[in-house]
C-alpha cells in the first residue's frame, strides 16, 4: 500500500503543497475548472515544479477531456481521476481517449450514476474490466457494514482508496485516525492488508488539519 496526500487547488494549496514534500509522499491534485481557451502546455508550466502523482478532474465533455489530457502529458502525469459518466457510451469513448494517450482513468466510487458495486461490475462487463478502475471514498458510506462489502467486492477494480473520517454526515474532513471519526481506518486497514490489497492509500483531511500529516502517516504505516 502506497500512501499519498489529497490537494485542492485553491487558496493556499502550494503552502500545504510544503507540509507534503516535507513528509517526503506523492500527491494527487485536485484542478478544478482550468481555463482550456490557453495552451495545456503553458497552463501545465505553473505546475511544473512539482507535479503531483494524479489530477482529480471536474465533470466535462468529451472534447474537454482532450485538453486535459494534453495538460496531464505536459506535466508527465499518467492517471487522472474523473466523476462518472451517465451512459456506457461516454464512459468507453473517455477510456478509449484515454488509453490512446497512454493514461489511466479512474471513477470516483459514489457519485451517480456509479453509486453500487453493480455499477463497476457493468462497466467492467460492457466496455471491459480495465476501463472500470475505481477510487473509493468510505466517507460516503452509510455504514461500516458498506465499507467492507465495498472493499472485498471492488477490490479487483479499486486503485485508491480516500482516508479521511467525518464527526457525522457533514463536516470537515478530519484526519482519517481522528479518534472522534465515525470510521475506524485502523480495521479498515487491516482489511485492506488481510485482502492483500495494493494500491494508494491518500490521506484527505481540510486545510485546518494538515499539521497532524506526519502523524496520520506514522499511524497507518504501523
């Protein structure tokens, strides 16, 4: 299990960007909205310095999603996260562009219209298991019971997993081993480990919290 750190690209996100390369992990950045009327070359020259592991995408069209791409290859990224697409269709043309470029596509698990295990599994059937790869975020669970279902049946297809914990539904998310979270991420490793799962483990936590990043990552590699 690899582990890396979730940014957002707003505010102050290159002086959290400092509390990341101090404790010496990748990250995966979150873009946002870029402006596609620029040159994805020039665009990627303000991330150049440090370029995360992954970019996390917002919904978009498909002629969209080629400038990304170009941006992603600028800066030498290979894996790019995306909210699902409504129809198989549009979910194979984005894997098919993908793959032609050389970068993965992975979904995010829990946003519609890919919100139960048999919505990986129809993926994986109707356009093909490669094309199905997941990023898991138990947050969005209702329960303890979900999260393992989830991590047992989508192993096969999860590349990354969200560790982060919330006090109730709403909230900042909180450290992921916050002793007042909701979730136990100390037994959720465990089965990751028991199930020998290997992929990244990223560790999402608000802004408030990113001086704890040391600890939280002592904590899961023990």
């Amino acid at each position: 299990m690899r582990y890396q750190v979730y940014l957002k690209r707003r505010g102050r996100w290159r002086r959290l960007l400092r509390y990341v390369g101090q404790a010496g992990v990748p990250y995966v950045l979150e873009v946002g909205e870029l402006d596609t009327s620029r040159s994805p070359v020039a665009a990627a020259l303000e991330f150049e310095e440090t370029p995360p592991e992954a970019l996390v995408l917002p919904r978009m069209a498909g002629e969209e999603f080629d400038w990304y791409v170009m941006f992603a290859d600028a800066l030498g990224v290979r894996r790019l996260v995306l909210p699902p697409l409504p129809a198989l269709d549009e979910v194979a043309a984005i894997y098919d562009k993908a793959v032609g470029h050389g970068v993965e596509v992975n979904w995010i698990y829990g946003m519609p219209p890919m919100t139960r295990i048999l919505d990986v599994e129809q993926v994986a059937r109707v356009v093909r298991p490669t094309a199905a790869r997941i990023v898991y975020d138990p947050v969005k669970a209702r329960g303890t019971k979900e999260i393992y279902r989830a991590i047992v049946a989508l192993s096969g297809y999860m590349r990354e997993i969200y560790l982060s914990n919330r006090r109730g539904e709403r909230g900042p998310r909180l450290p992921p081993f916050d002793p007042i979270g909701r979730i136990n991420y100390v037994e959720v490793l465990q089965a990751l480990y028991l199930i020998q799962w290997d992929g990244r483990a990223t560790i999402r936590q608000a802004p408030q919290f990113f001086g704890e990043l040391d600890l939280q990552l002592r904590i899961g590699a023990e």
